[in-house]
C-alpha cells in the first residue's frame, strides 16, 4: 500500500515557502527577543537559528 502511495504523492511548493517563512519568522522573533532581554554573543543566536531550522522544517515535513 505504502509502495503504490509513493508514486502518487506530490510535494507541494506551498509547503516549501511556508516553511522558508515560518523559519525566518521565528528567527526573527527570537533575535527581537534576544536582544530585549539583553542577550549578547554568537552562542544565544546561533541557538536561535538552530531552533529555526528545526521548526522550519518540521512544518515542510509535517505539511507533505
């Protein structure tokens, strides 16, 4: 079932933008965060972008 499944499944580009989108929305929210409770250094964004990257993709996987 799951094989005839895979053929038939298309991957939409809707999925693929609002991951981009929600990816940068929540990057961008977390360095205005960071910076109103006065978080300085790389270490606070680079968790941020990871954080990003990790919600971004899930919404295009959880979206197919």
């Amino acid at each position: 079932m799951a094989a005839e499944l895979q053929g038939r499944l298309k991957r939409g580009r809707a999925s693929l933008f609002g991951g981009i989108a929600v990816g940068i929305g929540i990057f961008g929210l977390w360095l205005l965060i960071e910076r109103n409770l006065g978080y300085d250094g790389a270490g606070a964004t680079v968790a941020g972008l990871v954080v990003a990257v990790v919600i971004g993709a899930w919404v295009r996987i959880a979206d197919l």
